[in-house]
C-alpha cells in the first residue's frame, strides 16, 4: 500500500527562534501591529509503501526522530493517509 504523510516540525516550546523574532519585527516595521506570535517551523511530504497504516506510522516516526528533526530542540506531528493515485 501506499501512504502520503504530511510531517509538520516546529521548535519546543522554550527553544528561542531568531527567525521568527525578525519576522514579527518586519511585520511591526510595516504596520501590522496586531501580529504578536508567530512560530517558524518546517513541512514536508512523503510518500512511503508499507504493508498497513501501522507500519507505515512507525517508519515515519523512525525517518522524523532519525533525520527530519533535532529531538533535543524540535517536536513534530503528522497526519498520514492512504494514496490512491
């Protein structure tokens, strides 16, 4: 079977993120003052073939905490879902 998962990865909370302290920055600069928190964070997609939905969680879980993240500063969550192309 073939399964799409959407990765989403973000700092812990506590982690200081200098680019989104430049961006609210930027945003105050031009006038949108009613900004006041923003998280940077990163996205991908991934398309992997696995046996059931099960297997396919426990290999992205493998590929995130092995790869697309640092555990120490970064959590991450995702949604998977069966592609039928």
């Amino acid at each position: 079977m073939i399964f799409l998962s959407k990765i989403y990865v973000k700092y812990k909370s506590g982690i200081s993120d200098p680019e989104s302290i430049n961006i609210l920055s930027a945003l105050d600069k031009l006038g949108f003052n009613n900004a006041k928190n923003l998280s940077t964070g990163k996205f991908f997609e991934l398309t992997i073939e696995s046996k059931d939905l099960k297997s396919a969680k426990n290999e992205i879980k493998e590929i995130c905490n092995q790869l697309l993240t640092n555990p120490v500063i970064e959590q991450y969550s995702f949604d998977v879902y069966e592609f039928n192309q």
